[in-house]
C-alpha cells in the first residue's frame, strides 16, 4: 500500500487497515481526492482481505461532503453517484469495516459510517443527514440504508426534517454499538477487530455475503453457502479442538 496518500493517513498490519481520513482544515469532507484515495483502499483490501477501520482525524470523522465541490456539481456529475459508488463499493468489502464516530459525522460522513458493518462512537459524536436543508437530498446511501439501521419513523426525522443524533440518541437507537471516550476509541475499534480475528476467516467473509443477499435468495443461498464451508480445513480443525477441550 502506497504512503503518500494526501487525503487519508494509512497504517496497516497484517488483519486489518485503519485508514484515518485527515483534511482538518475542512473537517475531513470528502471531496473527489479523497474518494479517489479510498477506491485505492478498496482495491487493496479486495486483493488481500482485512478488515478495515475507519476514523477521522482532529476529533471529527467528516462533516460531510465538500460543498464547495458539491455547490459546483450539475445533473451530469449527481448521475456519476461519485459518493454513493465508493460507499458501495466499501460495504461490499470481503472483511468487516469498523467506523470509529468522533465529533461531526454528518451528511456524506454519516453516509460513509451507515455504510460500515460496525459503527462505535465518542460522546461528542453528532450524526445526521441535513442535506435537504441544502436543496439536495441524501443520496449517497442515506435514503435506503437508514430506515434499515434505525427503523423508518426515525429515518424520516433525520431525512425529512434534520434531526441530528446524539452519541446517546444513536447508541438508543442501535445505530451505534459502543461508546467510548475519545482517547480510547480506537482501542475498541481494535478490540472489535480482535473479536473479529479469532473467527474463521472465510466464515466470516461468506457470513457478510450471505447476510447482505437480498430475501429471495435466501435459504438456498445460505445452504450453497454451508456446503462451501463443510469441506474447509477450518471446519474441521475449529471443530476437533472444539471438542478436545470438552474432553479435558
């Protein structure tokens, strides 16, 4: 993984990336350099599976979009989906993606994080989606995946109306998992990481796939699935020390 990325800070060992986004001067908004740089992230992590952590730098994950960008941006470019394509394109990730929610997580930055498998949070987390106040609407992922994460009379408050979330409010809503004061976030987004890294890999990766079928798939897929992961040396061996240590 290259290190002279300009939008995002990268440390990476051998389960995970943490990609920290990092524009303070602007709050961490995402513009086209910086979805630029995470499709290169992408690239990365679909050739060598892990799982990914993402955080924002000087205590705030993105205030969102970057509008003076955005304000520049016609018919043709909204057609482009340049934000919703890479926010995609991170969900269907082959490994879990853990956000760590600092300060201002709003509009795109909400987006990015409603992406993510697992969300945790500091308690200056606010997280929302004002874009209707803007003349525009949320349409990097906003408008489908909310009501699924939070239900839809509390996505419509945030839709419809900009009702901006309180760390408290998303952890009651179970838009958030965890929270945790802002020095130690990143020790839970690594604690959640480690949980993660003591399940069979590829287990985890065909449960991901299998969780985001649609419906109709659904059971075949799943039994398709399991008659993959039958024949795994990891099935195996997982389950003969499983059954030692009951011996003991």
């Amino acid at each position: 993984m290259r290190e002279d990325f300009t939008t995002l800070n990268i440390t990476e060992t051998e389960d995970r990336l943490h990609v920290q986004l990092n524009r303070p001067d602007v709050r961490n908004a995402i513009d086209q350099t910086m979805v630029d740089e995470l499709h290169e992230v992408c690239a990365e992590l679909e050739a060598r599976p892990r799982v990914l952590i993402i955080s924002g730098a000087n205590g705030v994950f993105a205030s969102g979009a970057d509008i003076a960008q955005l304000r520049e941006r016609r018919r043709d470019d909204a057609l482009q989906g340049i934000n919703s394509t890479i926010f995609v394109r991170i969900a269907k990730l082959p490994m879990p993606v853990i956000a760590a929610l600092d300060g201002y997580a709003l509009g795109g930055g909400a987006e990015l994080a409603y992406a993510a498998d697992f969300r945790i949070a500091s308690p200056t987390l606010k997280i929302g989606n004002p874009e209707t106040g803007l003349g525009i609407l949320a349409a990097a992922g906003a408008s489908w995946r909310l009501k699924e994460l939070v239900g839809e009379p509390l996505a419509k408050e945030i839709l419809l109306a900009g009702r901006i979330l309180t760390a408290e409010e998303a952890l009651a809503a179970r838009l958030v998992t965890e929270v945790h004061d802002a020095e130690n976030l990143l020790d839970a987004a690594d604690a959640l990481a480690d949980r993660i890294g003591r399940q069979d890999p590829l287990a985890v990766r065909i449960t991901k796939s299998v969780f985001h079928m649609p419906a109709e798939a659904h059971p075949v897929i799943d039994t398709l699935a399991q008659g993959m992961l039958f024949e795994s040396d990891a099935k195996f061996d997982r389950m003969q020390a499983f059954l030692d240590r009951k011996k003991k």
